[in-house]
C-alpha cells in the first residue's frame, strides 16, 4: 500500500478520493522551449512522498532537477540543461554543456579526465549525458495496492569501424515512495571487444549540503586521489561553508558491501533532520568516488559509484583495471537514490546499514 500524506491507503480507498491518479502523483511529458535548452525533452515525475525530479531525455536520462518537499536536493551550474547539439566532446569541453543536476551518466566507453587512449582523443566524461534516448516509455503499473512508475529508453554509444554499446536504462519510483532506482544494462551489441567505464555522478546541493553536512559509510579504505586531497583528507567527509578559492578535492572509498551486495552512503544533515542516500550493487560498480567542491557558487558534494576511477582510460589501461565488454555480452547496474526523513529514520538506517 502507498503512504501518501500521513496516512497509508489501499489502491481502492485513494481512487475514491481522487477525479485522477495525478492529482497526488505521476509522470508527464514536457520540452523545454528557450535558449540552449530549447527542444530538450523532460519526464517530470512526481512521487506523492513530496519528492520530484526531471528526467532529461535527450541528455542520457539523467536527472536534472530534483526536490522533496520543495527543498532543492541536487546542485545546479549556470549552463543549464542544454541541448545536445551544443555539446564540445574536446578536452574539457563536457564542462560547457554539465547542467549539474541531481544525476549526470558519465560513460559508456569512457568516463573521467580527458586523455588520448590507443590513438583515440577522448573528452572529459564521455558521451553519455549529451546523447537523446529513443523508444522512450512511460508506464504507470499496479500491483495489488502498489503502484510503480516508469521511465524507460535506448541509448546508443556507437560509430562505423569502432564500438556499438547499447543501453537500456529504466528510471523508477514507487507512488508515496522516496527512493529513485536507475536499472540499467549495457549490451555489446559490435563485433569487437569494448571498453566498458560506467560512472553516476550524483551531484547534492544546498540545502541538502551545508556546513556541519556529514558523509557516512562503511568503507575498508580510503585514499585521497592526489597532493590537493590530501590537504583535506581528515576532513573530507564533513563540510564546510562555501570557500572563497577552494580547490576541488577526490577521495576514492572502497564501501564494504552488506549481505545483500549492496554499498551505501548517506548524507546527514541533523539541522533540517534529512538524509539522501546512494545504494549501489557493489560487484557490478567497485569504486566509489567522492567529489567535494565547495567554493563559492560552486558549493557540491558528488557521490559517485563506479566501475572506473577518474583519471581516465588511458590510465586505467595502464594500472590493469579497464573493464570491457565481449561482443554479445551484457552487463548490469542497479542504483537507488534515496531520501530519509526525519530523526528516527536516519537513526534506523545508520544502524542497519553500520554506517558511520
């Protein structure tokens, strides 16, 4: 049954006092009309817990806006959620066209700085975000007293002589729920073997993030990724207030799984008793990355799971740690992101989870 504004319902009860089932919950098209975002394509999904997120579709699905309650959870650059036209795949051009958001897809074929791999010049983060999805679906099913909405498509990762990738990706959330699941799985759908570099870079923003905002996990080790994390190591899981200057800082953890396979890190931030969680099934993502930016008007914290670190293919090519994927082969990831409200239920879950 759903739990929909302080009270738990049958699926009966609710049609009585609702003309609509979007009237407390739903997904509706739209498309975005000025500037460079001009034709992007939007699912606008409203759960009836009070969370809400947009999903770009012609930018890889991701999650661009997002709130619960009215509270903004993800950080938002100046760009904008812009059109995939615009997209400069050199260097550092990804940065252009990174609207921030809630969730950013980084890959398939690669994912992190930009380097040149086996004669190949790759830009930062790869294609992912700036690729429109096709044989987009929405779905609305009932299962008994549970209702679960949808968002599904194709996206393609695919040139004449090189890699074909195919991703099927499916967005979910439960009617009254507050947890958004991303399932997803690649297919190698070429003739020759591919690299395979996922990464889901969730990026929260204020209010979620503030000063006193502290990261919880579980993790077996942790190691800065360079000289600049380290100035920052013993306190890379508490934040500050926005900087003045400050220089972004990664931290590479590696979660310890729980009986179930799945890895999890939670933000808490005790002044408004809220919480945002990432859950990731850990033998198919192995790393995780932290990416604490907090100067000013560049306030984020990212959490990102991944089967990849940062540095790029080529460097991951050379430590022996590239991932590929076999003509006719498959690979899937599950995700959640998932809010917490409230004392009790963020004490609840730090004690289940073991987190600390």
């Amino acid at each position: 049954m759903a739990h929909l504004f302080g009270r738990t319902v049958t699926r009966q009860e609710l049609e009585k006092h609702v003309g609509h089932l979007s009237q407390v919950a739903g997904v509706r098209m739209m498309e975005l009309q000025d500037g460079a975002e001009k034709g992007v394509r939007v699912a606008d999904v409203r759960s009836g817990s009070g969370l809400r997120f947009q999903l770009s579709l012609d930018r890889g699905m991701d999650i661009s806006a997002a709130e619960y309650k009215g509270m903004s959870l993800a950080w938002r650059s100046p760009a904008g959620d812009v059109h995939p036209s615009y997209y400069d795949p050199k260097g550092m051009g990804w940065l252009r066209s990174f609207p921030g958001g809630l969730m950013t897809g980084c890959g398939m074929t690669h994912a992190g700085a930009p380097c040149a791999d086996q004669g190949e010049e790759l830009g930062i983060h790869g294609r992912l975000s700036n690729t429109p999805a096709t044989n987009v679906s929405l779905s609305t099913e009932w299962v008994g007293d549970s209702c679960r909405f949808a968002v599904s498509g194709d996206i393609r990762e695919s040139a004449l002589f090189r890699d074909n990738l195919h991703l099927q990706r499916t967005i979910e959330v439960e009617l009254g729920g507050s947890t958004i699941t991303f399932r997803d799985t690649v297919f190698n759908e070429g003739v020759k073997t591919s690299p395979l570099m996922m990464l889901y870079h969730i990026n929260i923003g204020w209010p979620m993030i503030d000063e006193g905002v502290k990261l919880l996990l579980n993790a077996k080790s942790s190691t800065p990724r360079d000289a600049e994390a380290a100035k920052g190591f013993q306190e890379a899981r508490v934040l500050s207030g926005p900087v003045a200057g400050y220089r972004e800082q990664v931290f590479y953890h590696d979660l310890i799984a729980d009986e179930k396979g799945f890895a999890t890190a939670l933000l808490v931030n005790n002044r408004i008793q809220l919480g945002l969680f990432v859950q990731y099934r850990k033998k198919d993502l192995d790393r995780f990355v932290q990416w604490k930016m907090v100067g000013e008007k560049e306030y984020v914290l990212g959490l990102e799971p991944a089967n990849c670190q940062v540095g790029g293919r080529a460097k991951e090519r050379e430590l022996g740690t590239l991932q590929h994927l076999e003509p006719g082969g498959r690979r899937e990831f599950l995700v959640h992101i998932g809010i917490l409200d409230g004392a009790e239920a963020l004490e609840q879950f730090i004690q289940v989870k073991k987190l600390q």
